[in-house]
C-alpha cells in the first residue's frame, strides 16, 4: 500500500476528533451548534465539521436524531467500555429479575438480595474509577464514578426488578412500547479493532412510558407494603431518607402558600 493522501490524513484527524467529543457527551447527545463549538478549540472549521459529520452518518458510527451521538464506537474509546460495563454488570442481577418474574420472593428476601448488589456495584464502579485515577488517569477515573453507575440501562433494569416484585410477576403492559435498536451493545470486529455498536433501546422517558402503561389496578398497597417492610429491615437509614422527603414536602408547602 502507498501513503495515505493529504485528505485521508486530514479525514482521520477529523473522525477521531469528531468521536472523541462524541464520546463525551451525555446519551441524549449534541446538536450541531455545539458540536462546532468543542470543535473550534481543535482547530476544526465549521465547514469541516459538515462535511465529516455527515460521513460519519453515513458510515452508521453516528447516529442523527434532532441530535448527533454515537452509534459505534471502538472499544478503545473510554465512553465504549463504561457503556458496555454499565450493560454487562447488569448480569448481577440475572438470578433476582428471574425470581421475581416467578413471583417467588418474598418482600424481605427481596429486598435483601437487591440492596445487596445494588451496594455492591456501586462500590466495585467506585473502587475502578479510584483505581483508574491513581493509575496515572484522574479524568477516567471520575468519569466512571460519574457515569459508571446508574446510568439510564441500569436503571432501567433495576425498575423491572421492582415493578416485578410490586406485581407479584413478569408485568403484561396494557399497550406495547416501541423500542429503538439495538436493545443491546452489539460487538464487532473490523479491520483488528473490536467495535461496540451502543444500545439505543433505553432513553430518557422510557420509565414513565412504563409506568403509564402498566395494568390496572393501581398497585399502590404493594407499594406501601413493599416500603413498610424496608423501615422494619432498615429503620435507621430510611428514617434519615423520610426526614429528607418530609423536609422538601414542608418546603413545598410554605411556597405555595406565598
């Protein structure tokens, strides 16, 4: 093979800068105007932004949606491995999102298995961010504490784990909701790169199209009970949770009557 031409040079340097602001955004993503900001500090025109944004749409690494954000990412792009983390860590809980799709646990079981790991990943996140930063990568290291942990896939996870356990199963929604693909990283080999083509499924807003969509009756009394049997398990620590709630509802209250 011969030497790259100017342009792919230029092509390249355009890409990874392009991905790499990408790469840091938060998952609803940036939109042009900004993109071209964080751009000018490396020396990229706007014209120049036009051009590879749209080759990079069109290769299907970036995704446009009133926003741009990735679709695909090389797994050496840090953003790559807390997303796929954040996916794969979830595996934690495969044993409980069973059970209470069975209907077999009770409250107190429940409880105890997810608080467990649910403490438990926050501190692993916590201690590999630490771990990352007194590696010589302090910027990383508070990216993971930041948004290696409870990120909207977490979540959502976690939210069917409980809407399960309220409903005593696997919940039937009373309407389908449409979910964007991939519902999951999709990993890929290209040209020796390992590539992670990042899940889409879960967006902000998805909990509330749940919620809105769940069976009737309104399962409020399991909720209440669910709650009741936390105070009994942890009466100190949701004490110091209710003072916290009772604080913001007596703020509220003095507002509006102003």
């Amino acid at each position: 093979m011969g030497r790259k031409s100017d342009w792919e040079n230029e092509r390249k340097t355009a890409e990874e800068i392009i991905i790499e602001i990408l790469s840091k955004a938060e998952y609803q993503g940036l939109k042009y105007g900004e993109i071209v900001e964080h751009a000018k500090q490396e020396d990229l025109s706007p014209r120049t932004v036009d051009r590879y944004l749209k080759a990079l749409v069109q290769k299907g690494i970036i995704k446009k949606n009133g926003a741009y954000r990735l679709a695909v990412e090389a797994i050496t792009q840090k953003n790559a491995q807390r997303t796929l983390f954040s996916v794969l860590s979830m595996h934690l809980f495969d044993e409980l999102h069973e059970k209470t799709g069975q209907g077999s646990l009770k409250d107190e079981e429940f409880i105890d298995l997810f608080t467990r790991r649910l403490g438990i990943l926050a501190l692993y996140t916590f201690l590999v961010g630490m771990e990352k930063a007194t590696g010589n990568q302090p910027e990383e290291g508070g990216r993971w504490i930041e948004q290696g942990f409870g990120t909207l896939t977490q979540k959502s996870g976690w939210r069917s784990c409980v809407n399960r356990q309220v409903h005593g199963g696997v919940v039937q929604l009373r309407e389908p909701i449409r979910l964007g693909e991939p519902l999951r990283p999709e990993v890929f080999v290209e040209d020796g790169t390992v590539y992670v083509r990042l899940p889409t499924a879960v967006q902000k807003g998805l909990a509330g199209k749940v919620f809105k969509q769940l069976p009737k009756p309104d399962p409020r009394e399991r909720v209440n009970l669910l709650k009741a049997c936390l105070k009994r398990l942890y009466p100190a620590e949701t004490a110091v949770l209710d003072d916290a709630m009772n604080k913001i509802s007596e703020a509220v209250a003095v507002s509006k009557k102003r």
